[in-house]
C-alpha cells in the first residue's frame, strides 16, 4: 500500500532516520514545523480543511473503534488523565457506538 510506496522511497533516497516521518531536505525527523508546513500545503491543495490537532481525534476514534479499550488509549496518547483521553472521544461516529452496543450482553457486565 501506501505505506510500503513510502519506505521503498525513503531506501531509494537513502534515509537512515530511524523516524517514521523525516524531513524532505535531511536525514533526520520531521520537526513540528515540518508538520505544520505538510498541512498547510495539503490544506492549500485540497478542499476539506482540517487542523493537525484532528489527526489525534481520528487516531482516538480508530484505536477504540478496534480494539475497545480505553486504558490502552489513554497510555498510546500519553495521558496521565482518563478526562483527557475522553475529549478525544467525545462525538464517536454512530458506527462505533452500534458495534460496541452490538457487542454487550449479560455475560460481558457480570
């Protein structure tokens, strides 16, 4: 997939980052500006806006979608506070919510 197109990129380039995501002018990480410049260009270029700050509800929604388990969401966050995990959880796609309600009976609350 895409992800598999990417790292045969970076053997191509040469990168030996051990970061996932590296800068485009050296072999090292790429920095919160670096980031932030990917977005905006991606913003400038596509028709749906949206903020960095997004892609940790998205990764919040997925992780729980999966595997249902907040105290491990909470840990791959990096919360101290299951408060603050649960802001990220606060308007769950209606998909999640019907398969985790699918998935309750008696013998999983006793």
């Amino acid at each position: 997939g895409r992800l598999d197109d990417y790292l045969k990129e970076r053997k191509q380039v040469n990168c030996l980052s051990p970061f996932l995501f590296v800068s485009s002018t050296r072999d090292d990480r790429l920095t919160e500006h670096g980031f932030k410049h990917v977005i905006d260009t991606l913003n400038d270029r596509a028709e749906v806006k949206f903020h960095p700050h997004q892609l940790r509800h998205t990764f919040a929604v997925n992780v729980l979608s999966v595997n249902h388990d907040l105290a491990a969401l909470q840990q791959l966050m990096g919360h101290t506070d299951i408060r603050m995990t649960a802001v990220y959880l606060r308007n769950l796609p209606s998909k999640v919510l019907r398969s985790q309600v699918a998935n309750i009976s008696l013998d999983n609350l006793v």
